[in-house]
C-alpha cells in the first residue's frame, strides 16, 4: 500500500552466469563496460561480492579471485555504465551551429577590466556604468571577431586591447564591430561611421576590398569570390539581399586564400549578414 502518487520503479541493467573454470578460463564476457568495479553489484550463490577484493573487471571482462568452483549462480547487477567522449575535428563545427550569445558587463569606475575567457567567448559586448576615467577592457590574445556596445555614461572612452596590443576605442553611438588578430584589436567597422554604399549582386562577381554587396539568389546560387591579394585589414560585407540564402546558397570562395581555413564559405541562413576580414597571411581570411 502506499499513499499519494504511485511510485515509479526503474529496471536495472543485469548479467547472469553459471560458473565454470573451463567455459570461463578467461572470465566473465559481461553485457555492458561499467567503466569500474564499484559500479556493480554482483552476488555468486546469493553471497554478495566485494569490488576489487572478490572480483575485478577489465573493460568488459568480469574475473573472481580465487577461482570459483563449478555450478555457482553468478548475478550481476549495473549501477551504472561507462559513457564515451567524442573528438570533434578542427575546423568541423560551421558557423549554422554556433549560437551568438551576449555579454552584459558593467565596468563602473576607473580602473582596467580583464575579461574572463568565458566571458570574452561571447559574440556581442554590452559594456554599462558610469566612468569615472579613460578604462581599458582586456581581452584575450585570441584570433575572433566580437561586437561592441559601449553603453557607458559620462565623457571618458572605453578602449577594448589585448594586455600587451593595442586596442580600438569604442563609439558610445553605434556599434563597433571589431576583430583580434591574436596581438592587437582593431575596428572592422562602426555603424554610422560613414556612408556604406550597396552593391546589389545576382550573379557571379568578383570583388573589391571595401565592397559591401546585398547578394539576391532569388533566381539562383552563385558565387562571390573574395580579392585576389588582399592585406592585412581588407573586408567585404555581404547580406542577403531577398532572403532566399537557405534556398539558393551563396557560395564565397577565398581566391586562393583560405576563408576559416577552407578554400570556401557557405551562407545558407535566411537573411544571413556576413563580414570577412583579412587579418594576415597566416590567418587568412576570418568571418564575422
């Protein structure tokens, strides 16, 4: 009898064995790896077993010491089981499964804030409070492009370096979209900087350092192929222009230079907007 809810029993996962020296000279093939001894129970003849005193495993081999005499009934019991890890391949996760996260982060006062490497992973800075003098945020000396929010008040600046590079002071106004080359951070762009002039593209094309090109696959995928020797800073916006990248995808290819380290980048997001930023001849071309 019980009261209220009627309570839930799990099965646990069980071997069973009849002991014999002959059939099991090697030991006892168990169903499942339980990674340790403590985590399973097991009982010969209804006496219950100690780990790693009356038995031992391998992997998935279940062994008694001494050995046990013929006949017996062997009952095992899992706990638990051992999981398994997997090793993703550099360069393997693409930019359809990594969420954009935000970082508010008040930095009132006066003095410098260090970012925390979970902190600096985030894609878009929200720096707030009230200065009280010129601050630097520091981030790390990681290759990544980041957007920055400067919502501070009062008229001091907010630069954001690495420890030993320099850094970009961020407009209270707009946006900044930066990027770290691994020394230094450096402006990509601040919305309302200047006038950005669309180009709007429906076939292939090549283009310039500077173009920011609204990409219409309505009528079909094409590609856009980056500039053939590009510097240290160039960049090429490209939008999706009618909204149709998840149907028709652009293509972008890296003209001979590598884009992420592939020799090509895909958009296929609805509405995708995407920055590319030639940091060096090492890095090559980054994506924001």
């Amino acid at each position: 009898m019980y009261y209220g809810k009627q309570p839930q029993f799990e099965q646990y996962l069980t071997d069973s064995f009849t002991s014999d020296a002959v059939t099991y000279a090697a030991g006892y093939p168990l169903s499942y790896n339980p990674g340790l001894a403590q985590a399973i129970d097991v009982s010969v003849g209804g006496a219950v077993q100690r780990p790693n005193l009356d038995f031992t495993i391998s992997g998935q081999t279940l062994s008694f010491s001494p050995t046990l005499p013929d006949g017996l009934a062997i009952f095992v019991k899992y706990l638990g089981v051992s999981g398994s890890s997997v090793s993703i391949p550099d360069a393997s996760v693409t930019p359809v499964k990594i969420v954009e996260t935000v970082l508010s982060k008040s930095v009132a006062g006066g003095s410098d804030v260090t970012l925390t490497a979970n902190e600096a992973a985030n894609s878009v800075y929200e720096f707030t409070g009230i200065l009280t003098a010129n601050i630097n945020v520091i981030v790390p000396d990681t290759i990544r492009g980041f957007v920055v929010k400067n919502l501070t008040t009062e008229p001091f600046t907010l630069t954001v370096k690495t420890s030993a590079g320099t850094g970009v002071v961020c407009s209270k106004t707009f946006p900044s979209l930066a990027m770290c080359d691994g020394t230094n951070v450096f402006a990509v762009s601040s919305q309302g900087a200047g006038t950005v002039t669309w180009l709007v593209k429906t076939t292939a094309y090549t283009a310039i350092a500077g173009d920011a090109l609204m990409c219409d696959t309505s009528g079909g995928a094409f590609t856009i192929t980056l500039p053939v020797a590009p510097v240290a800073n160039d960049s090429v916006k490209i939008f999706d222009y009618s909204g149709t990248f998840n149907v028709n995808n652009l293509t972008i290819a890296g003209n001979g230079k590598t884009i992420v380290e592939a020799a090509t980048y895909t958009c296929n997001l609805v509405n995708e907007s995407r920055t590319l930023v030639y940091l060096n001849d090492t890095a090559q071309w980054r994506v924001m």
